[in-house]
C-alpha cells in the first residue's frame, strides 16, 4: 500500500504544522481572546455589584418609607378613633338632652291627665253623692212614707262618707 510508504516520508512534515496551527490557536486564545473575556468578566461583576448596591439603597428607602407609612397610617387612625369618639360623645349628649325634653313632655302629659283624671273623679263622685241623696230619699220615701229633701237627703249621704 502506498499511502502507507508515505507515511514514513511526511509525518515529520505533518508534526511540524500540527504544533505549529496548535501554537498559534494557544498564543492567539491567550493573548487575544482571553483579556476580552475577562474584561467582559470583570465589567460584568462591577455591574453587578453595582446593581446589588443600589438595590439595596432602594431598599433601605423603601423600608423607611414604609415605615413612615405605617406611622401615617397609625396617626390616622388615631385620628379617626378620636373623631369618632367625639361624635359618640356629642350624640349621646344630644340623645341625653332629647330625652330629657322627651321626659319633661311625657311628664306633662301625665301631670295633665292625672289633673283630668282627679276632676273626672271629683266630678264623678260628686255626681254619685247626688245619685245616693236620690236613691236614699226614694228608700226613705217607700219604705217609711215619709218625704225627705233633696238637701237633708244629701246631707245624710255626705255624713254617712264622712264617717265611713
């Protein structure tokens, strides 16, 4: 085989510009592409770290305002509580005072109709006084023959109430 004869003849050929084409991809990655890629590295970690600080600059003023929004917020209810507290207090003073003229009302009334109340019953026994003088000189006048006034008859009723 021939191709096998040729080997003897050129391998020291082919080893030459094997190492010479590995020398130069070496030499060529080392001194050229690898400072690019570190300084792509190195710009690429200074921006993160960039970042990173930031962010957490952020987050320290977000915390702080955060923070002064809860105060907010608690001034704000207290606020509210206090208002609302006040607008209790006033309308249970208001429903004080209303039912306190509601009661002087009611009072009235009822000192007006106990007025009523005792003229209907003075009135009514007054009435029955005159009834009992009538039926006590109609008794008097069937069961004795006897006729008695009106005044005498009267008289005799208001004595019989008066001792009971």
């Amino acid at each position: 085989m021939p191709q096998i004869n040729q080997l003897l003849l050129v391998y020291q050929s082919q080893w030459f510009w094997l190492l010479l084409v590995l020398a130069v991809i070496y030499f060529g990655i080392a001194k050229a592409m690898v400072p690019k890629i570190e300084s792509v590295t190195e710009t690429r970690n200074k921006r993160i770290a960039e970042d990173l600080a930031a962010a957490g600059e952020a987050r320290a003023k977000a915390d702080v305002d955060a923070e002064l929004a809860r105060q907010a917020d608690a001034a704000a209810q207290d606020e509210a509580h206090a208002i609302t507290a006040k607008a209790k207090a006033k309308a249970a003073k208001d429903a004080e005072k209303r039912l306190a003229e509601a009661n002087e009302a009611v009072a009235a009334r009822i000192a007006e109709a106990e007025a009523r109340f005792i003229a209907a019953r003075t009135a009514a026994l007054a009435s029955l006084a005159e009834v009992a003088a009538e039926a006590a000189q109609d008794i008097v006048a069937k069961v004795s023959g006897a006729k008695v006034s009106v005044a005498e008859a009267a008289k005799s009723v208001k004595a019989v109430v008066a001792n009971g």
